[in-house]
C-alpha cells in the first residue's frame, strides 16, 4: 500500500503493485508483515499467522535443477555461530573496449564472484574457502573450482573477515568477422568451509546465484 500524506498526517491509503525478482528454482515464498505505528504508543511485532506465518506457492515451469550441485564435505560441521556469508554478488560484463563514442562492437564477458565471510576466530591459524561449480543454461557443469577466501581484516573482538573477488570465467568473445563460443553461464553454487584447531565447520547453504544470459550482457 502507498501512503498519502496531507501536512504529514496519512489520509488515506491505495494500492500499489510490489514485483519482486525471485530465483528460478523458487517453488514457494514465505513473507512475513511488520505492524509499526508511534501514534497513541509504540507498537512494533510482526505478523506471523500465528506462527505459521504466510506461504504462496510459485508458478511456472518446473525449475531447473543441476545435477552435479556442490557436495557437501563429508565431517563437515554444520555452524553458523562459526562460519557464515556476509554477502556475495556475482557478475557477468562485456569487458570488450568500446569506441569514445557509442557501444562496444564486440564482446569479451567475464564472470566475477565476490563473497565476503565472517568467521568466529577462535585461533590464529585457520582456514577458510568456497567449493565452487558454475553451470551453462542447460544446467550443465561448466567449472568446479576451489577458491581460497584472503584475511580482508578483523570484525571485532571475536570475529575475522575473509573475502574472495575475483574473474572466474571467461565466456563468449566476439570481434567482427570472428566469434569464440563458450558456455553461456548461468549459475553459480558454492558452499563455504572454516577450518580451524583440527576442525572443518561450514554454514551448511548452498548458495546458489544467478547471472543474466550473454544474448542480453
């Protein structure tokens, strides 16, 4: 709903249409509503249908789902409170140089994945990195990788940040009169792993992230 406000007071309300991108193999949405006002005395709780909150069901086509997902590590402790992703974005560019006027008249995509994690630091020698596949539209693998995550620096007193940002593929280049196919890639799973005293803890996700096709980069 959108407010209209008359001399800061709300006069009425009317409806407004809420799009929202959602990833491809979404088969339901949980949304939880916030009830806030400050006018007779503070309230502020949230909605949650009585604890069974509020589940719609996604249509469309039967989501695609990658055989070859990211394993998880066999012993691997599942541990939030030890490990988890402070934030992560993946991006596919043209990278091909374009004239001092107008738009490039080639393609040169890379892919780039930047994830950023916290983990507790409960010693000085640790280890932390990402398992890695990235597959092509048809869901096939196209990379497996291992990266390391570099110390980024200390979140406090009981906390570390470690951080990957790199090019991770080198897709489709194409110049006039010469084309290099590749893969179109389209998504990215990686999981992410701590070790540290002897141990190996992870947040147990597979996080999944999805890049727009070449046709459109």
């Amino acid at each position: 709903m959108e407010r209209i406000r008359t001399g800061g007071v709300v006069t009425g309300l009317s409806p407004r249409r809420l799009e929202i991108a959602v990833p491809s193999d979404t088969r339901q949405i949980e949304m939880w509503f916030h009830n806030f006002t400050e006018i007779g005395g503070r309230c502020d709780a949230w909605d949650s249908r009585f604890g069974d909150n509020y589940w719609f069901d996604v249509a469309g086509p039967n989501p695609i789902e990658p055989q070859n997902a990211v394993r998880y590590r066999e012993g691997a402790i599942p541990s939030p409170e030890f490990v988890n992703v402070l934030d992560q974005t993946a991006i596919k560019k043209n990278v091909f140089p374009a004239p001092p006027s107008g738009s490039p008249v080639g393609k040169d995509l890379r892919t780039s994945l930047n994830v950023r994690a916290w983990v507790k630091n409960i010693a000085f020698a640790k280890e932390v990195w990402i398992d890695v596949h990235l597959f092509d539209r048809s869901a096939n693998l196209v990379k497996a990788a291992t990266f390391g995550l570099p110390w980024e620096g200390s979140a406090g007193g009981v906390g570390d940040q470690f951080r990957f940002e790199a090019e991770m593929y080198r897709g489709l280049t194409a110049t006039p009169g010469s084309v290099s196919p590749q893969p179109n890639a389209w998504l990215i799973q990686y999981r992410l792993y701590y070790a540290v005293e002897g141990k190996l803890y992870t947040d147990a996700i597979l996080h999944q992230l999805e890049l727009i096709d070449d046709a459109v980069t």
